[in-house]
C-alpha cells in the first residue's frame, strides 16, 4: 500500500471530524493536510499518474494553501502564488473557494521551469444544492484560469496559463445508481480534419471532478477503479467508525513518532465511544431508510402525494411538514434516476 507519512496535525484535524455534522470548518481544516490531499489528488489528477502519495506531498506548494484570499473580476491577477479564495465584484455575491491550491505539473515542468496546476477542492454537503454541481464547477475554472492574467492588453501572453482542476466532494443526496462515483469532465479535441495534431497542453486547461459518496459504508471491492479514494473518503467524510484508526493507517503512515504514536492511541480509545454514537444514529437513519421505501414504492404505483403524506403521517408519526419534506427530498431523488 502507498502511503504517506502522518502528523499531528494531520491527526487533530481528523478528530474535528469525528462527528461531522456539517462539511463546512470541520471538513475544510481536514482537507488542508497535505496528506489527505495526496491521497484525493493521486486518485483524481492524471498528471499523477504513477507517482506515489509521497512525491504528490512534495508537489504541493504549501504556501499557496488557501481559504481566505480575495480574488475579483475586475482586480484578477492579485496575488498569484496565494492563489484565490474569493470571488467578489460590486453587487455580485461573494463566494469562495472551500481551499484553493498550487502544486507541481510535473509532465510539463523542468529542472530549470516549474509549471503548475491550479487546485480547489470543494466539500459539498448536497449534490442537489438547487442547481447543477457541474455548472458551478466549470464556473469556478473558468474564473480560475482568468485569474491567472491581469488586465488583458495587445500584449497579454497566454503562454502563461497553467491547467486548473476543481475537485468536488458531494456526501449527501446522491441518487442510488450514482452513489460512491467519480465523473470527470475536461476539453478534448473531438474533431481534427488536418494532419496535425495540437499539443494536448495548448488546450487541456480545465478538469472538473466530482465525487459522489451516498452512503456511510462503503462496499466497494479492492478491484474496483478508484477503490483506494473513494473507500478513504468514505472513513474521513462521515462520522469516523470504531476501526477508523486501523483503517487509516492503510493510507497515511501514523508511526512516525512517540508523540504521534501516544495520539493514535488515544483516537482508539475514542474509537469505540464513538461507534457506539454512531449506532443510535443509526436507528434515525433506519427510519429515513422505511419513508424512502414507502414513498418510491406507493410513487410507483401512481399513488397520489395527498395519499402518501397521510400514510407518512400515520405510520411514522411525522408531522404535516415533515412528511412534506421527506416526499420533495425522495421524489425528487427518484426522478433523478
């Protein structure tokens, strides 16, 4: 197994999201360790590609890790190398990147000329926020890549545009044939009626990613394509089982220290308490496993929603409103399929 060296950083930030109930501080703090990106990043970047976790931590430009900085259409190009973590224009809505990131191309980059890719990696709660993912992914390469270039003039060098990923990691919402998947989307050249062919980097600028989990166990086998990613997501993005130390330790190397060592076991006794938190969740989620049920089953034999809701209502004792946002949640999920 490909592993990367642990730290105690590595291991506090993981304990912040013992519980996870929200993927917003708790899953940005995790996602900053160089060692889990290693690990997203080895799974997702094709210029990766037969190097190991350790390497892609060497590749990683610490410096350039990034929540906080302001990037605006109208101001891009303001500080390259801290790269940009908000977007911002007059009365145009601010948003930010969840972390924003440089780290080495190492198929274009020479002993003497580093070239980079530009990275943000999103944690995203819901695959259905009330808009297309993949919309807002490509938008935020787009305004990526044009940040790379200040006021364009006559004299603007695109030669110095480098490829941008964007890498989303959706937990929840995940419709039942997408669950546990990764889609990536890039420019390609479809059609060429010359003789020649452009150099892929000319236009290969641009790679949206986005991982769909679903599902706080993951089932996946060893042989399966992205088996190691998306069974590592699977441990760090939901709240953290009893073996989730031993399962880690597949991954990232927690042995490299006393200190280290003392945490790893203090994480274990925490482990079972844990576990044992997460199994009277377990019986919420049972139930919301039973309205599913109910709801596609009587949908599929064209039941009316007033029917269904008083059904809910009755059997698993919901209220009018409850029942109403469990049929939106479960229909719409349907129909997605």
């Amino acid at each position: 197994m490909d592993k990367v060296k642990g730290s105690m950083e590595m291991l506090s930030s993981m304990q912040l999201t013992k519980d996870m109930a929200g993927m917003d501080a708790e899953s940005k703090e995790l996602l900053r360790n160089k060692a889990v990106l290693a690990v997203i990043l080895k799974g997702v970047v094709a210029e990766y590609k037969g190097y190991s976790r350790e390497e892609i931590m060497e590749f990683i430009e610490p410096d350039s890790v990034t929540d906080e900085t302001e990037v605006s259409p109208g101001r891009t190009n303001t500080k390259v190398v801290g790269d940009s973590a908000e977007f911002s224009l007059l009365n145009e809505k601010v948003s930010y990147f969840d972390l924003a990131f440089q780290a080495k191309n190492p198929e274009l980059s020479t002993e003497n000329v580093r070239v980079s890719l530009h990275v943000d990696v999103e944690a995203q709660k819901t695959y259905h926020p009330g808009y297309p993912v993949e919309k807002r992914g490509i938008y935020y390469l787009a305004r990526r890549l044009s940040a790379q270039l200040s006021l364009l003039t006559e004299t603007t060098d695109y030669n110095q545009l480098e490829k941008c990923y964007s890498i989303w990691i959706c937990r929840e919402d995940i419709p039942k044939r997408m669950k546990y998947s990764v889609s990536v989307y890039e420019i390609t050249n479809t059609e060429e009626t010359s003789a020649c062919r452009i150099p892929k980097e000319n236009y290969d600028l641009m790679t949206l990613v986005v991982i769909k989990l679903g599902d706080e166990v993951y089932n996946g086998k060893e042989e399966d394509e992205h088996y190691e990613l998306l069974h590592f997501l699977s441990m760090i993005m939901y709240p953290h089982k009893e073996d989730f130390v031993d399962q880690m330790s597949r991954y990232i190397d927690l042995s490299g220290n006393q200190e280290l060592q003392k945490e790893v076991e203090r994480m274990s006794g925490l482990g079972e308490s844990i576990y044992k938190e997460g199994k009277e969740k377990g019986k919420e989620e049972g139930k919301e496993e039973g309205i599913q049920a109910l709801i596609l089953d009587n949908l599929e034999e064209k039941i009316p929603m007033e029917r269904i809701l008083q059904k809910l209502q009755k059997r698993f004792h919901l209220t009018e409103e409850k029942a109403e946002a469990y049929y939106r949640e479960f229909a719409r999920e349907e129909t997605s399929v």
